[in-house]
C-alpha cells in the first residue's frame, strides 16, 4: 500500500463516502471507489467548495474537497472564506508540488500556507508516510470540534507514491459534527433559569448554530414549555416550524413592506430577555445591532466564546446548543411560566394579524404581468409544494430575501440553505447540489437571480454527468437587481454596470441535456414548476422577472435625501 490508498482508507474509516474533486489527489482518486468513496468530479473548485458546503450543512458530516497547488488552490479560498465565517467543516486536500523542489520555482509553486490563512482553521504539510492517519484525525478533529469550520491538508505529489501502512492505532470515527457535546458550567445554567422564569417579554433567537448542533427539537421545546416567541436569522430560519403560532419568522435586514416581520418587530424591541442561541450576532441578523433594546437582559449560547458578548453583553453559557438547551429544560416546568397561556395567546393573535397583513400586501402587489412576473408571487407558488424534508437553497442578495421573507419551514429543522457567511453571489446552485447529494430523498430547490447563476451555470453538466436533479429557478430580470436598486435608492441614479444582457437560461440547461423552460408569464410558472420536477432531470425554470421588483429590505422604509452634487458638475 502507498500513501495515495491510505489516504483512501483513513478518509473511509471516517465514515467519509463522497469527495468533491475534479483530479487530485489523483492516485487516491484511482483507489477511492475501492474504499467506497464517490469521486464528484466539478467544473470549478469555486462551485465545487460550495457543493461541499452544502454537502455538510445537511449531512451533518465533514465534507471532503480536493484540489491542486496553485489556480486550482486559489479558487478553493472563496468558499472556505464561506465556510469559516459560517461554521461549516470541510477538510481541503491540495496536492502540491514535490517537497524536494521547494523554493525553486517548480511548476504552480506557491506559499499555500499564506494563501489559506484567512480561511483555514488549521492548515499542514505531510511529508512522513508513518504520520499520515495522524494528521488527518488531527485535521478532522480541528475541523469539528469547537466552532466547526475548514482545514487545510497539503500534500506533496512525492510523498504520494510512498510506502505506507495504516497505523494500527487510530481506528476511531470521527467525521460527524458536532464532535463533541459540552454543557456550561451548572451556576450559569442556574443563573439563566432564573432570568427565564422572571422576564415577562422574553424572546429567543435562534441563529445556524441551531442546525449545526441539531438543536431545533430542544428549542422547540423550550419555547413551547415558556410560551417564548422564536426568531430566526438567515442561517437560523427553520429552526422552528414556522406555520406554528411562536415562530415570528426571520428578523434581521429584511422586515420591510409585505413581509411577516414588519409588523411583529415589537418583539425584539420591547423586549426584556433575549436568548441568542448559535448566532454570530452579525449586521443582517440585528439590523445593523439596532432591532434589540440595550437595556435588555441577554442569554447567549454559543460554542465559541468569542461570539458570546460580542455585540450584546450577556449571561455567557459556552457550550453545545442542543446539551445546553436540554440542561435549560431539565431544570424548569411549565409552572415556571405562569402567563404562559396569556403569552401564548397574545402571540397567536399577532401573528394571525402579522400574516394577513403581509398577505394583504402581497394581494395588492398581484402576480405581475407579461414578460414581469413577481417573485412573490413565485413563492406563493412555490411554498405549498414543498413537503417536511425538501430543502431549498438560494444564492446571496434578493434571492435569500425572498426565499427567507416568503416560504415557510413545515418542521423544525426545515432546511434553508444560504451563503449568509460572506454572501457570494454564485453559490446557490452548487450549494444545492450538496445538498441533494446528502439527501438524494428530498426535492431540492435553488433560488439564484441571473447575475449570480451567471457565475456557475457550466454545473448544469455536472449535474447531468452526475446524476444530480435539482430545481433552478433563475429570476431572470436582466439587472443586477440589489446593486441597482441600492444606488437607485441611496445615490438616486446607479451605474450601468447592473445593466445585464438577454440569457435564455433554459436554452442554456438543454444545450446540456437538463430540462429547460422559460416562463414569461404567471399563470405558466406552475406547470413549469410541475413539469421540471417530473422530468427527473436537472432542471431550470427560467422565468422573466419584473425588475422594479424590491425585496422587503428594511432600509426601503426610509429614503434617504440624495447625496450633494459634486461642485462644478
């Protein structure tokens, strides 16, 4: 055996199936289907980052991605930047160059340890074949461990084709996350159990870390015992069923005209104790640190501690989301909460009200027009199909507005998939392909505007190559519309730059063996809808959007006077 096939075995006796690579490490991906490991061979390692970004979020395992030294290494970095911002493990595996060229200038040499700092939880060379099962437990546990996130392994093409043995003592399992499950100590648990039974407007917020540590049933739970209303970030939304009468939807960025939130948004601001659970606090998900009142008490569960006070300071329990929540609820009863029903109450009858007056909006807005159609009227299409375990993803910008504002979670735990780590614009699709892979059951969506899937449609035969039916549903609006409108709306005029040219994105999908249908107007997206689900085959369901379109950001309710002209113009 060489290192090439004992890479193979250690990543296998991880309990790692799938490894997202076009080439390299190329012996091992000669060796891997022997150790059943599938090869998903993408076009870009940018996409391919992303699709094992999705991979992970839904598996609940490490993901392994796989590229060469140099352009190929490059491309990697985006998403990672992604994954580390979002908590997503992934082990990267790059081969190098030889080690025995080192500094001097061999083909696509670079200083790869520089390139992955800003990326990378912890990045290593291997060069001893005995050492090889050590370093990759390590990089696995780095990886899951802690706050989740990306690893580096760099491996030399020299070192490859060595002898080596697998070592007879790393035999344990360690490619699911969280790895390991740690509790805060009991006097803060104490001390928060006595802030939940005396606030009188408590509220939860519930950020990705939910997902992460599977906690939405704990929390679920711990909002039904209190009464206690439940938001969501962006990364968060899911967390509860959102038909279910404490679930008050995503908060954040995005509680403008016509969504759910605008009218609930008391909830954050009159409240007295705030429970923030696995979230990074971050601008989107606080509007900008102004939704929560300064003056209130805040819990904050996170399973690093540097999140925890960063933005709000708070009752520090560091520790797993789903332990934690389980200690909260081990140690408080239902006569704990003593206007419980008069809580519970009060929020059923806001929310109702919330969702007729989003739902009166939405009427008023209609369906839209020939060659202009709404995308919340996509969504209202949309959101009735979808069953307990589909997943639906979307790319950054309007897309994750739309999709977090207009669709509903049918369980906790429903999955929304969204590059919000950094937001990049392309990642969508991919990401849903990931996704898909990991639960090849479920009906998976991708929400992507035609400015970003411009970034990556080249998968489309990725997904035909490789079997992967998904659903794209491209608003094609020929804009890039949150830039433009951003201008518009702040700097009254915008550049031409977010003017895009006509794409027949369903032209596109065919020329590469998936379905493609364009659709111009409303009455024709739901057959489409239908009849791209019933192909079996990738697809996409180009629909001519209306550009005047706005999601619901908050910003949209107040404009801002024009900047000054420039003297002399």
């Amino acid at each position: 055996m060489n290192t090439s096939e004992a890479l193979a075995a250690a990543l296998a006796r991880h309990g790692i199936d799938t490894m997202f690579s076009q080439c390299f490490p190329v012996r091992t991906q000669h060796v891997a289907p022997k150790y059943g490991i599938r090869q998903i061979g993408f076009r870009t390692e940018n996409a391919g980052g992303a699709m094992a970004d999705g991979f992970s979020r839904i598996s609940g395992r490490i993901s392994v991605l796989a590229g060469q030294s140099g352009p190929a290494a490059t491309l990697l970095v985006p998403p990672l930047c992604e994954a580390i911002k979002a908590s997503i493990p992934i082990l990267a595996l790059v081969e190098e160059y030889p080690v025995a060229d080192a500094d001097r200038n061999v083909f696509q040499e670079f200083d790869h340890f520089a390139l992955f700092s800003s990326c990378s939880k912890w990045t290593r060379r291997v060069t001893e074949p005995e050492r090889l099962d050590d370093y990759i437990d390590m990089a696995i546990v780095q990886a899951t461990s802690g706050r989740p996130g990306p690893v580096v392994l760099l491996l030399p093409s020299d070192f490859m084709g060595e002898d080596a043995v697998p070592s007879p003592h790393r035999t344990a399992k360690l490619g699911h996350f969280p790895l390991d499950r740690v509790v805060p100590a009991q006097d803060r648990l104490a001390d928060a159990i006595e802030l939940l039974k005396g606030a009188k407007r408590p509220l939860i917020v519930a950020g990705g870390g939910v997902h992460l540590s599977n906690a939405c049933a704990e929390m679920a739970a711990l909002a039904e015992l209190g009464a206690i209303p439940v938001c969501t970030t962006n990364h968060g939304k899911g967390a509860i069923d959102e038909r279910y009468a404490l679930s008050l939807g995503v908060f954040g960025n995005c509680m403008g005209k016509g969504s759910k939130a605008m009218h609930l948004r008391d909830y954050a601001e009159r409240a007295d104790l705030v429970l923030l659970v696995g979230t990074r606090t971050a601008a989107n998900g606080t509007a900008n640190w102004t939704l929560f009142p300064r003056d209130a008490r805040f819990i904050h569960i996170d399973i690093d501690g540097i999140e925890i006070g960063r933005n709000y300071e708070a009752l520090r329990l560091l520790g797993d989301a789903k332990a934690t929540l389980a200690a909260l609820l081990d140690g408080l009863s239902e006569s704990d909460f003593p206007d419980r029903a008069e809580r519970l109450a009060k929020v059923s009858r806001d929310n109702t009200e919330a969702q007729a007056q989003s739902a009166a909006v939405l009427d008023e807005i209609g369906p839209g027009r020939q060659g202009a159609v709404r995308p919340e009227h996509l969504m209202r299409v949309l959101d009735p199909l979808l069953c307990e375990h589909d997943i639906v993803c979307a790319d950054a910008s309007y897309a994750t507005n739309w999709v977090g504002t207009f669709l509903n979670g049918r369980c906790h735990g429903a999955r929304f998939l969204t590059p919000r780590g950094i937001a990049g614009l392309g990642w969508g699709m991919p990401m849903a392909m990931g996704a898909k892979l990991a639960r090849p059951e479920a009906n998976v969506f991708a929400l992507v505007g035609d400015g970003g899937f411009a970034h990556n449609w080249s998968e489309l035969e990725t997904a035909r190559r490789i079997g992967i039916p998904i659903v794209v549903i491209v608003l094609n609006n020929e804009i890039l519309a949150y830039q433009q409108h951003g201008e518009e709306w702040f700097m009254h005029h915008h550049s031409d730059a977010s003017d895009l040219g006509p794409v027949d994105h369903a032209a596109i999908a065919r020329a590469c063996g998936c379905f493609g249908e364009r659709v111009a107007s409303p009455e024709e997206f739901a057959p489409a809808l239908q009849r791209a689900l019933d192909s079996g085959l990738p697809a996409v369901v180009d629909v001519m959007t209306d550009p005047d379109a706005h999601a619901p950001l908050s910003h949209y309710l107040f404009r801002p006077e024009p900047p000054a002209p420039v003297a002399g113009s």
